[in-house]
C-alpha cells in the first residue's frame, strides 16, 4: 500500500470544488492549460468517413522537462507537449479511454487531457475520428485526491481530504469530461483514506467512524442511490471492514479489502448483502488483502498481500482462496489483467513477467524476462505497465524509463522496443477501446 505525506500546507488542499476555467484564470491549474507545445499546422486533423485501424495512443510524462507528452503507437512519435506545474502526476484512462486522468495528489488537482482517438454513434454506423491530443481547460480542484475507479461507463475519484477537511467523492463519464462537467459529487462526514465505485444505480463508498483515530483508513462501507445526478444514503453495512483498503467489482460482486478478510457485496440481489471472507489460511504474518483486482469476463477476483496473490473464488465462499506461486524472494512491481483476461500478469522486481492462464485454472507459465531492472545506485525509475484495449499486449516502462517494451501479453514475447528521447515516469494507454477492464488500486 503506498504511504502519502500528509503534512504539505492545509491551503493547498482546499474543499472540493468543480472548476471550469480558461487559462487567464487559472493559477491552480496547470500551466499552459488548454495549449501545447506542438503548433496547429504539426498534425493535421482528421475527420475519417471510415473506420479507423489504429495501437492508439500512450500518454507519458516527461520527467526531464516536467511535461504530459501524446506518444502515436503507429509512428512512434511524439505528437504533442504540454508543461505541468507542481509535482508529477499519475496517470489514467477515463472509461472509454479517450482522455488522460492526470491526478497530481500533493497539489489537489485533477486534470485530462484528449487523446484527439474518439467514436460518435451516427444513428446507422459508428464514426471514428483522428484529431490532435488537447488539454482541457476543464479541471477539478480538492484535497489529495487518490483512489481512482472506473466501472462500465463511469469513475470516481476519492479525495481523502485531511484532519478539518472531509472526503469527497466525484463522478465523470467521458460525456461529462467533454462537457468540462461531473455527473455527481457526495460530501461526506471526515476524512479518510477511503474509495467508491459507481455500479449500475448504486454508489458504494468508505465510512470511517469519527471515533477510529489511530488511523485514517475507513472501517466500514456504505451505499447511496444515484439518480439525475443525486445521492440519496440507503444503507451503512454492519459488517466490520477494519482498515479497509483497495476494492474491485464485477457484474455480480463488489469487494473491499480488510485487515481481516475480505468484504464482498452481492450485486445479484436487490438488497445488495454482504458477507465476510476470512483472510487466507497460508497468509503470512503481519500481512492482508490490501488490493484488489477484477475483470468484467472472469468470475474471480485477485486479491494482493504485499507480494503473496491470491484468486478469490466468489462461487467457494467456504474455501475461496487459491495462492498464486511467486518465489520467494520476489517483489511486485505491477500487476494485472490483459486486455481480454485470458492472462494475469504479474512484473517481478527481478525484472521476470509471470504469466497466469485464467481459463486455464489459473495455470503458472514460465517466467519471461524482459528486463533488467535498475538498482538503487543507478537513476532509473519504477517500472509500469499499460494496457492495450485492441491488441493483446501490455506496454511496460522500462526501469531506465527511456525505453517502453510492447509485449505479448499471453507469451511475454517483446514485439517492439520504442527508445524514448527522455526519461518518462507513469504512462497510460488511451484510443478507440473495444471495452473496459476493471481494476484498481491507486
């Protein structure tokens, strides 16, 4: 689980406010907000009567000149530039994957960015465009917002807020983002280090009792109705979620993970119940369920303690857990679902890709190894992976941060290296998706 600071200036994380501002009256937001540094005669843009065939498109930042840079995964060019203030960002995919969701926690902003790689319905076909990447001048403004969480159509972002300042939840769909609006905000009582996720009509969320004060971690979850833009609270679970943290959901369950198990709400039935999971019997000492992993096709969730994984079997609640085999010895670096969840990967700090066949009970393949990764006395950076939505392949930032590897997702063979002209950190893949994966942790 990633620790925050949470001593930077209290004026810097203000209460949760909606912001759509042009530039001139923007000193919270970023700078050159709305621009790039790439002139309108670079990329020409295109209105396409057919349908475009395209790897999309990788968002990337720029550590070297602290900028947000569109990389073309056809060209391998870099298409725009767009200067950031304050600290670097992590970077997502909104729910349809056409914008960049960068969330620079530390200065309580949340900005987007258009990839230019959209589909309008048309009535009788379905229209892709190609146009130049923009940033928006549509922005939010909160107090540390962390736990981002898509679902389906929809996201939320949880601002954990700090001691004087409450938790707010905000919700986007891509309309709304290209609207420079939300589709609904909730207020709620403290601050947390909390998450929520929007299913169907229902908004689940954290609770933390104003009595816990040793922690700021929620203990609790609670379920408010969504309609026109309104949350009405129906229920707080009586079952206990002690230090809760990280959550995933399917069609049919939602869980969150606890110190001493897992929570899991029963989407199928109309009362939305909930049961508990005890932890795993081989969990080790001083270890739990911290984060959480889903995907739309697969019936199982993965559930990560430190470096032990975990498949939860939602259809054996009495002996759910089967252990995934990492060595001994390995740490995580990233891990997830392909695009189509016929694998789930794991990037070992030993530079190995570990590769699952879901449908085949989860069976282990032989570690690949695709890089090797820089220690602490060499300048590199964390390792991170993207997902492909049209290909069955992962996109990994390699430990130097100058190279991005194309991977087959199923093999872990290396498709492709693009070398990079700069050191990037965090990196997220954005274009025409088939669907939506489901996951998270930050």
């Amino acid at each position: 689980m990633n620790q925050y600071d949470d001593t930077k200036d209290a004026a810097r994380c203000l209460p949760f406010k909606k912001l759509t501002l042009v530039c001139a009256a923007a000193s919270v937001l970023l700078s050159g907000c709305g621009g790039s540094s790439s002139s309108p005669g670079d990329m020409e843009g295109r209105h396409l009567d057919s349908d475009v065939e395209t790897e999309g498109r990788l968002v990337v930042f720029d550590q070297d000149s602290a900028a947000v840079k569109v990389l073309d995964l056809d060209t391998e060019e870099v298409l725009s530039m767009h200067p950031l203030s304050g600290e670097a960002p992590r970077l997502y995919a909104s729910p349809d994957k056409r914008y960049a969701v960068i969330i620079q926690r530390s200065d309580g902003l949340v900005s987007f960015l258009d990839s230019g790689l959209y589909t309008e319905d048309h009535g009788d076909h379905l229209h892709d465009y190609v146009e130049d990447p923009t940033l928006l001048s549509f922005s939010l403004s909160g107090s540390k917002p962390t736990h981002y969480t898509p679902h389906e159509d929809h996201a939320a972002i949880f601002f954990d807020g700090l001691e004087g300042v409450t938790s707010s939840v905000m919700l986007l769909s891509d309309a709304s983002i290209g609207a420079g609006d939300i589709v609904g905000e909730l207020s709620l009582s403290n601050n947390m280090h909390g998450a929520a996720k929007l299913i169907d009509e229902q908004l689940f969320t954290t609770y933390r009792d104003p009595s816990i004060t040793e922690t700021t971690l929620p203990a609790a979850v609670e379920r408010y109705s969504f309609s026109d833009g309104a949350l009405t609270f129906e229920h707080r679970y009586s079952e206990a979620c002690p230090r809760l943290h990280g959550s995933a959901a399917t069609d049919s369950f939602i869980t969150f993970g606890c110190s001493d198990g897992v929570l899991v709400v029963d989407l199928t039935q109309t009362s939305y119940p909930a049961i508990k999971l005890s932890n795993p019997g081989s969990l080790l000492e001083d270890s739990r369920i911290g984060s959480l992993y889903s995907h739309p096709d697969v019936d199982d969730f993965v559930g990560v303690a430190k470096n032990q994984f975990f498949v939860i079997n939602m259809n054996s609640p009495s002996d759910p857990y089967q252990e995934l085999p990492v060595p001994d010895g390995v740490s995580r670096i990233a891990q997830g679902f392909s695009t189509h969840a016929e694998t789930f990967y794991i990037l070992g700090d030993d530079g190995n890709l570990y590769l699952f066949d879901v449908d085949a009970d989860w069976s282990a393949s032989d570690p690949v190894k695709v890089m090797d990764v820089q220690t602490e006395d060499e300048v590199g950076v964390t390792p991170a992976i993207t997902v492909s939505q049209v290909e069955d392949v992962l996109f990994i930032l390699h430990s130097s941060g100058q190279q991005v590897l194309e991977v087959e997702s199923q093999t872990g063979e290396i498709l492709r290296t693009i070398n990079l002209d700069f050191t990037a950190s965090s990196l997220a893949w954005l274009g025409l998706s088939e669907g939506h994966a489901h996951e998270h942790d930050h």
